[in-house]
C-alpha cells in the first residue's frame, strides 16, 4: 500500500505545547506530515499585524521537529486544494478553531479537525510576556 501524507497549515508563532501537541496527533493520522507555514504577509493581511518570529524563523523551527518531514510557505488561505494536489496529501488536519471552514477541499482529499489543546495561545503568550516587563 502506498503511503498516506498528511498535511497541515499554521503559523506557529511564538512556538508552544499546543503547536506541538497538534503536530504530533496529525503525524500519527499518516506515515508522513507535511506543513504549510503561513507567510508573514498572509498574516499581515489576516490578521493585521506580522508575527513575532518571521517565517524563515517559524519555517525553521517546524522543519526541525520529528514528527515533520516537510514544510513550506503558505501564501494564501484560497490555495489550499493546490497545496494538498502538490503535496500528494490524502488528509488535510486542521484544530477545530478552523471547524467546518475546509470542508471545501473535501473532493481531493479526507478532512479531519483536531480539538485544541485548551488553555494556551500565542496571544496569551505575548501578552503574559509583556505583563512581566516592568
Ligand atoms: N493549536 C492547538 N491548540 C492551541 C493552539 C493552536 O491545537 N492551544 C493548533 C491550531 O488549531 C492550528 C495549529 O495549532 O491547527 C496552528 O495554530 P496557529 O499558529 O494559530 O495557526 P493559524 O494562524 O490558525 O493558521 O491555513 C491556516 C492558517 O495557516 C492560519
């Protein structure tokens, strides 16, 4: 049987528990995980502001981790079937913040969302982080 890749989409900024934890339970939907890491200017545009690390920072970081074989840059929330027929992916996993909102892609391939790990953010993060500065 050939194998089966998984594929999934974030921008790990400011890299924590909940970024890993939902790497590491999409690794174990197939036999390869490959990552699309949103670029700074999809950020910028989404959600009006860059993130903390930059991409090749945030791209890095991904990469170096067990569970990922492969990343890349993601330039854009509407290229996501392309993504998935590039990367040969059979299940699209995204956390369930994102419930319901890819099923569009469902024709190329399975879609699974995954529950968050409760209590920790990014924004929390930063926010903490900046409540310690005197
Ligand atoms: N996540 C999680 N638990 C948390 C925080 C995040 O499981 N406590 C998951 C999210 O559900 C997502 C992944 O970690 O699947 C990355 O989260 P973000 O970096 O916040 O990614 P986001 O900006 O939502 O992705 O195509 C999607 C875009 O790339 C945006």
């Amino acid at each position: 049987m050939s194998e089966r890749t998984v594929i999934t989409f974030g921008t790990f900024d400011v890299f924590h528990v909940g970024h890993i934890r939902v790497l590491q339970r999409a690794a174990a939907l197939g036999d390869r995980l490959v990552v699309g890491v949103s670029a700074d200017a999809l950020n910028i545009s989404k959600k009006g502001r860059a993130p903390v690390y930059s991409q090749d920072e945030r791209m890095e970081i991904v990469a170096s981790l067990r569970v990922v074989d492969d990343v890349f840059v993601e330039e854009s929330l509407e290229l996501k079937r392309d993504y998935i027929v590039e990367h040969g992916a059979d299940v699209l996993v995204m956390g369930d913040d994102w419930a319901g909102k890819f099923d569009w892609v469902s024709d190329v391939c399975e879609v699974v969302y995954l529950p968050r790990t409760p209590s920790v953010s990014t924004t929390g993060l930063i926010e903490h982080i900046a409540s310690l500065a005197p």
